[in-house]
C-alpha cells in the first residue's frame, strides 16, 4: 500500500508484523496545495473574466452608442419632414375661411400635390375643434354632407366605438390621405384619449408642431403602433408673437405615421453586429410600452438575448420631436461568439494542470517521509489531561459562539440598514422632482424602520405651514397638516422624542400618539427647515438610526429643490449665446417701467437675415446655425453694457437699447448692417456668400406705449424694410 508499512521492531504498543497507517494529518499539505492552488487559479481566472466582461461592456456600449446616434440622426430626419408636410399644409394660401368642411376639403386638394406622399405610411386628416355646445350642429352639418348615421364617438371600456360622452370641446377626425378614406368623416374623438389630447393643447399653447405618445386610432391598420404630428389651424393668418382667442381655433392638421416604418428606414444602413435593439414609450401603459423589436439579421430569428439581466444592455434616450422613446439596444449570443476571448480558459486549464502536478509532488513527499517516520506513543494520563482541557475549552468555546453570534447578527443587520440607505439615497439622487422622490421615502422608511408608522411633513406654500407628503405604516399621523408652533422639534430646531427613556411633552399634532412614543427630527437646509420626519411606535432604539434616515432625505430634498431652482435660471439661447425669447419679455416690461420713472426712451431693433432659409437649403442647417451664431457674436459686440439682445425666434433678434434717441438706434442699426455685410462666413470649405440683414427701428413711447403695440410698430418697419428690397433700415414714423 502506499501509506502503510510493516513494524520490523518491537514495541509495547504494537507487535512485530503489525500493519500501521499514516495519521489523517499528514494528508494535509496535500489539499492544502490543492486549495492554493486552486483558489489562485480561480482567482486569476475570476479576474480574468472580470475584465473580459468589462472590456465586452466597453465594445458593446460604444458600438452601441454609434448605432443609437446614427439612429437619432435618421429618426431626426423622418421627423423634419413630418413637420414640413404638416407646415406646408399650415401656410397654404388655399386653406382661408371659418367652415371646417370647406377646410378639410380644401387640404385634400393640397395634399394631391405632395408627390412623396406615402399612403401606406402616413394618414392625413384634419381634426375640428366642435365645441360641446355645438356638437349636435357639427353632427347634423355631417348626416347632412352624406353620413345619416353619423355621431361623434369614442372608444367604450368594451373596445367598440360608442357615442362619446359630453365634454366642454370635441375634436373628432376627418380622414384626408389616403385616398380609400378621403371624405370620410370618422368622428372619432381625439379628446378621448388621454395621450392624443395632450398632444393637441400642446400643439394649440405652443403653435408648433408637436408629437404624440403611442395611441390606437380606429381608421388606421392594426398590428404595428402609430403615433401623431399636430398643427393648430385659425380661422385667420397668424401674427408673429400674437397668440390667437380659442374661439378662432378651426382645429388641426393631423399627420399619423408608423412608427415601425420610421425605424425601419433608420435602421436601412445600421450594420447588426449582433445586437437586438427595442423601442419603448416610458409614458404608455406597461403593455403599450414596446414600440419596435428590431432582431439581428445573423441568423437568430428565434433566439431570446443572452443578457436580460442588464449588465450589458444599454439604453438612452431618443429624441421623437419634443416626445421622448427609450431606445435599449441587448447583445445576443452571436455578439458574444464574436467578441468573447479564450484567454481566461486557458489560464484555468494551466492552473489545474499546475495544481495537479504540485498535489502529486508533495503525496510523493509525504510517502518517504511516512517511511523513515517512528511510531509516536502517548501516554494514557496524557492523554485524559489534554480531554479534560479539551472538553473545557469546547464549553468556553460555546459561550463564545453565543456571543460571536449576536454581534453578527447586530453586523448584519447594520449591514443591511447601510445599504438600504445607500440605495434610498441612490433612488433619491434619480429623481427628477420632490413628488416623484416622495413614495421612495415611504418605501425605504418602512424597511429601515419596521415596527413602526410615521409620516414626511414639507413646508407648504406658509412657510409655518407642513403638509403630510409621504406616509407608511399602519397607525399613521392623524394630523395631515400642522403649523409650526405645534411641534416641539420645529420650536427647537433639532429632534424631539417622547418615549420609556425620554422624559419630554408630546407634540400637539400627535398627542393621541403619545403612549406610544413618537419621535420628531426636523429637516433643513441652507439654514432653513423644509420638513420634518415624524415617526410613531417603538423609537427608543431606532433614534440613531431615524437621525440617520432624516439626514439622508433632507439632503436629497434639498438637492432636488435646488436642482429644480437651477432649472428655472436657463434664460439664454444655447445657439446665439443671446438672452431667450423669456427673458426678453420679463426684461422688456422692466425696462419699460424704468423708462416711464425716468421719462426717457427706449430703442428697439427687430433684425431679420435677408433669404436665410436658403442657407439652409443650399448648404445644410449646420451653415444656418453658423450664420445664427457669428451673428449673434456680432451683436453682442456692438452691444453697450445695459442694452439688451435677444433672440426672437428663428432668424429674428430683437436688441433693447435703454435711453437711446431714435438718431442713435438707426445710426446704430445701420452700423451692424454694415458690418453683417463685411461677414465672410463659410460652411465646409465652402462660400456663403454675402449675408445681409433687414432691420425696424422704433422707440419707445414714441411709437408705441405698450409691449404689443411696441412689437407691431417695429415688425412692420422690419416688413417695410423686407418689402423695399432687403439689406436696409426703416425707422417708424410718428402718426
């Protein structure tokens, strides 16, 4: 045998030709240098796939970040002339009077000139603004045209259309494009769906164009989703910066487009590489979210991404024309074949071998040392000594299991408070608002701190005033609102406890609480209380812990706040570096009010660029925006300190000049006509050409005593000054 041998001596303890056998222990080194061996193996092999697995994230997020902006780009595209269509139709000459059937009949016609016009791809219709009061008129006007049966309907629970229930406005749809439906009044009601209506004021608040969320139509095929382009339609031409009474709304020109054929085209050129891409709405219902699954043409039609867990899947936000999509872009197994290095096999296989050949080295070892090894004999009494120290040690060894336990049990779970703070904190610190953080701090406080019920209180719009925001437990606050003066920790300014170890009077928004113990915490910042943490039950040994929980939601209230005010603070145009059509407004009627204190005038230059839109058409929107922005350079630096330059919107500016005469507002419209002249701009190696500007000068109150009369005396200077040739100044005249 290997570990035996024969006694060829006598002993007291074994006789002669006794077999004996090497003890357990010296098996040892053995496993020991397998573990080793192992476990440095595995540790290289581990960190070896650790940076295989970050090197792969790195390759699948850049590829993945060049597909999403290739993607961006052509999505961006496909929306432009969306909006082209939907503003070509807008500004038709042929489109005038008040009657919304003469409207869509006159827009059909329109439409027949659009020569890319794809049917199968988009559904034109005009949608008419049918007030609640009328709507028995617009219906019978309709069974009139053609239709006797038809009704203004919507969607029932059911799914069936049904006659739409009694609201303030109805904008029911009168199908243009394609051809199949042309003159076909649906009447089914926009306003009916939640998505669709928001769409629709925007589009009327704004008098742009503007994008829906996903949403059933019933006129348009099933099976893929569809969103809307909308645009407001008056019974009168717009006047720039003149936002026109409801009652002069006729209704809006309403584009439906596949959503599939829009990333069909903008994946026409995107190479697979392996990787699955999906196109989501955050802003629909779960099961209305997925907009498009794009599968990797490499021959895994049926195969599910290998990464649903995430550590590779990469997602980002796409642009959908003031509508945001997710777009979330999974490797498949293909990807992974293609990327994966056997590197870190390799490693394993050789650390086995090693570790093979290192346990066979120290077994030979240990056989020659069993051979010239002698029989170690222990002695009877020796031994019951070393039993009875034994047995004592096992009994002391118990008593330190006990305690080794419980303050394992306490590691854990402060272990386990830590992370749940840490991710509260992580939550909070994702939030966009106060409102969105508020159910987290329900949710994280009542694992935190179980065993008891409390409530968040915000300062409302009385800065003495808390209002209950976020509430757990089940024996909440009766109080949902209490004035400072009522709670001792707001009094005192730190936290307040009522329970067996503190001896202190309950607080008089929870004094039917008081028996079962209640702690305050206030939360502040900048110097100021925002808040208060109230919590109810057993507090005494969840003091610390509470103070901790306090600390972390104030400090993320606070930054939510102030990131919130920060937002309020983008009062400059990105492009031109010039102030914002806001600002310009809330500057204007300042100015306007000092100019009166003062008795002085105020100058205003309204510049628009001479044929800009050709720049965009000839050299692309990346010259236009080079023109806007040396521009706008330009200006600033013919600006005085204390005159104001704004961009109006598009390719007009507005300049404020406070005490200024009407000799030095032309005398310096002129100069930056001159200078836009002297511009030598170019856009990829390429000549713009000359640049000039038209430019109306008017003072104030000379001309106008008012922001509106203001706006309409200097628009039509810079409409005479467009009218008599371009490239010059018109100063107003006084009537």
């Amino acid at each position: 045998m290997l570990f035996e041998e024969t006694i060829v001596k006598e002993s007291p303890e074994a006789p002669v030709g006794a077999k004996r056998h090497l003890p357990l222990s010296r098996f040892l080194p053995i496993p020991a240098v397998i573990v080793i061996g192992a476990g440095v193996t595995l540790a290289f092999f581990l960190f070896q796939q650790a940076s295989e697995k970050s090197r792969l994230k790195s390759e699948f997020a850049s590829l993945a970040s060049d597909r999403a902006l290739v993607i961006q780009d052509n999505l961006a595209e496909d929306f432009v002339e969306e909006e082209l269509i939907a503003r070509y139709v807008w500004a038709s000459s042929e489109l005038a009077g008040g009657d919304p059937g003469l409207f869509a009949s006159e827009l059909g016609r329109i439409m027949d000139k659009v020569t890319e016009f794809k049917p199968d791809d988009r559904i034109v219709a005009f949608i008419a603004r049918v007030v609640g009061e009328g709507r028995n008129n617009f219906e019978a006007h309709a069974r009139s045209g053609g239709d006797g049966t038809f009704r203004i309907q919507e969607r029932s629970p059911a799914g069936s259309l049904a006659p739409a229930a009694e609201r303030a406005e109805y904008f029911p749809v009168t199908i243009i494009k394609p051809d199949s439906y042309r003159g076909r009044l649906v009447g089914f009601d926009l306003a009916s769906s939640p998505i669709l209506l928001n769409a629709i004021e925007r589009a009327i608040d704004s008098g742009k164009v503007t994008v829906s969320g996903a949403a059933d139509f019933p006129a348009s095929p099933p099976g893929e989703p569809r969103a809307w382009h909308f645009l407001a339609v008056y019974s009168r031409p717009l006047v720039a910066g003149v936002r026109p009474p409801r009652s002069e709304l006729l209704g809006l020109v309403g584009i439906c487009f596949r959503i599939g054929r829009l990333m069909e085209e903008a994946l026409a050129n995107v190479t697979p590489a392996g990787i699955d891409l999906e196109l989501s709405d955050p802003s629909a219902a779960p099961d209305r979210r997925q907009l498009y699954y794009f599968r990797t043409r490499f021959g895994e039609a049926g195969a599910v991404p290998a990464d649903k867990r995430g550590w590779m899947s990469w997602k980002t936000a796409i642009d959908a024309g003031g509508h945001d999509w997710i777009l979330t872009e999974y490797p498949t197994p293909r990807f992974l074949e293609i990327h994966r290095s056997l590197q870190s096999w390799i490693i394993l296989a050789a650390g086995l071998l090693l570790t093979a050949a290192g346990g066979a080295f120290f077994a030979s070892r240990t056989r020659r040392t069993f051979l010239v090894e002698s029989l170690v004999v222990a002695r009877t009494n020796d031994l019951a000594l070393e039993i009875d120290k034994h047995r004592q040690l096992e009994a002391e060894l118990a008593d330190s299991k006990s305690i080794l336990a419980t303050q394992v049990n306490r590691l854990n779970r402060r272990s386990r408070e830590i992370q749940l703070l840490n991710e509260m904190g992580d939550t909070l610190q994702a939030c966009v608002s106060t409102e969105e953080a508020y159910p987290v701090v329900a949710l994280y406080v009542s694992h935190l701190l179980p065993g008891t019920a409390g409530a968040l209180y915000m300062s409302g719009p009385e800065d003495d005033l808390f209002v209950s925001s976020a509430e757990w437990g089940t024996d909440r606050p009766s109080a949902s609102a209490f004035r400072a003066e009522d709670c001792w920790a707001l009094r005192r300014g730190k936290a307040h406890l009522v329970g067996t170890a503190a001896l202190a009077l309950p607080c008089s928004h929870a004094s039917k609480l008081e028996d079962q113990g209640s702690l305050c915490i206030p939360l502040s910042a900048t110097g100021k209380t925002i808040g208060l943490f109230h919590l109810v039950g057993a507090v005494d040994d969840a003091q610390d812990l509470a103070i901790s929980v306090a600390d972390r939601i104030g400090l993320a209230l606070s930054n939510l706040m102030l990131r919130s005010d920060l937002r309020q603070l983008s009062i400059r145009d990105p492009l031109t570096g010039l102030f914002n059509r806001r600002y310009m407004e809330e500057a204007l009627e300042i100015e306007m009010y000092r100019a009166e204190r003062r008795d002085t005038t105020i100058g205003v230059i309204m510049l628009d660029i001479d044929h800009f839109k050709t720049y965009n058409d000839e050299f692309g929107h990346g010259a236009g925006d080079e023109v806007l922005r040396t521009l706008g350079e330009l200006v600033l630096t013919c600006m005085r300190a204390g005159d104001i330059a704004c961009r109006y919107g598009g390719e007009e500016f507005i300049l404020f000049l406070p005490e200024t005469s009407a000799q030095v507002a032309a005398a310096r419209a002129e100069d930056i006509r001159r200078q836009v002249k002297t511009l030598d701009l170019r856009a990829q190696e390429r000549s713009l050409g000359a640049v000039t500007v038209s430019l109306g000068v008017a003072m104030f109150p000379i001309h106008a005593k008012s922001r509106e009369a203001l706006f309409a005396a200097v628009d039509a200077c810079l409409y005479k000054a467009k009218a008599a040739g371009r490239d010059r100044v018109v100063v107003a005249e006084v009537e």
